[in-house]
C-alpha cells in the first residue's frame, strides 16, 4: 500500500490514496450485503446500541458505519474525507466508530484499547483524532506503543491511573474483540470497511460514500 506521509501531500495525491485503499481493501469483501442494522445478542450486527458514536443527531435518518484501524493507512487517508462527511451531514446522519485492528498491525489493537480507555473518560473523540493525526510517530511499527499511547492520555489531560487500569482490563480487550467478530460476520476483510444504513459501500471514487448517504436521505 502506497505510504501516506503528512508533510507535502497533495490534496489530490490524498484522494487518490483514499480511492486505491477503499476500493483494494473494501473490494476484497465481493458483493456481500450485510442485513439491516441489528442489535440482538448473538446476531452479528453493524451496530450495536452500545457501539460508539461520533455525533448524536436527533431523529438521525441515515446510519454511517466504519470498520478501522488506526494504524492502517488507508484508514489515515479516509479520516479527512470521513471528517468532511460529518460536516457535512452530521445533524443528519449518525457517525459511528467501530474497531478492527488487523493482526499484521502490531500497534492496532494497542490503539484500539487506548482510544477505548479514553472513551470511558469521555475523550473517545479527542484520542481518535490524535491517533490519525500522530499517526506517522507510532505507526508501522515493530516494537509496542503503549508509552506513546499513555502519552497522548496525558496530553489530553486524561486521570493516567483510570487510563492505565481501563487499557489493560479485559473488558476492555473484549469489547474491541465484539467489534472484531461483528465485522468478520459481516464479510470485513480490509480496513477501512463502510456500511451506510446496513449496506455495505464499495467505493471506487470518494464521492460514493457521498452518494450512498444522499441516496438514504431521499
């Protein structure tokens, strides 16, 4: 995969490293589409009541799923376009955030934990930021990043010893593990993975993300 670096980029080099990685990852998954969104137990689900949110409009009318790892770089390279969409549609369209670091990561779980353990303070958000921004100081790395991840916990003015405590609890291994067996149900292979109202979207240009959510707004 083409490597995104954060200095010097075009804007265009950006979309083109979005529709390559969405279109070679995403592909992979053929033409399976997931059923509707569901919530039962046992029953995979593209979003689970309790799966987290990016924004909360009321009355919401479109549902905007992304499978992701952090230290994927197609993942890096979809977060501006991902962030677009949401000022664009966010008082209409729910935005939600699901985990799935893939194995060859040897970060991506790590970082799923510590955008987990700052979820439980609140801070989900700034520390999903920070990890797509900061993404080129830890990522594609051999050697473990909890330091820089506790770090970052600090930096946000996080409580380190609840951080700590929340990073290393199994429940909190298991809840990113839901999210993993969720998606493996559901056809993910590669990151980023899309599903707009339960549908799953295989994007070969930027904009059919954009025209997915028009098309459920109708």
């Amino acid at each position: 995969m083409t490597t995104v670096r954060r200095i010097g980029v075009t804007a265009g080099a950006i979309v083109a490293v979005v529709v390559a990685a969405v279109a070679l990852l995403v592909g992979r998954g053929g033409a399976d589409r997931p059923d509707r969104v569901s919530a039962e137990v046992g029953t995979p689900a593209v979003v689970r009541d309790d799966s987290h949110r990016l924004n909360a409009p009321p009355d919401a009318a479109v549902t905007f799923v992304e499978f992701l790892d952090f230290e994927c770089e197609g993942c890096r390279a979809a977060y501006p376009v991902v962030e677009q969409l949401r000022a664009d549609y966010g008082d209409r369209v729910e935005f939600v955030l699901r985990y799935f670091p893939l194995p060859g990561h040897v970060n991506a779980e790590r970082a799923a934990r510590a955008v987990e353990a700052a979820a439980r303070q609140g801070r989900l958000e700034a520390m999903y930021r920070t990890m797509y921004e900061a993404q080129a100081q830890w990522g594609e790395r051999r050697t473990p990043a909890d330091d820089v991840f506790r770090g970052f916990a600090a930096e946000l003015g996080l409580d380190l010893d609840a951080f700590d405590a929340a990073y290393a609890d199994p429940a909190t291994a298991a809840r990113i593990q839901v999210d993993l067996d969720d998606g493996r149900a559901l056809g993910v292979q590669g990151t980023p993975t899309f599903f707009v109202n339960g549908e799953r979207i295989t994007p070969r240009v930027v904009d059919d993300l954009r025209t997915a959510i028009e098309n459920e707004l109708r």
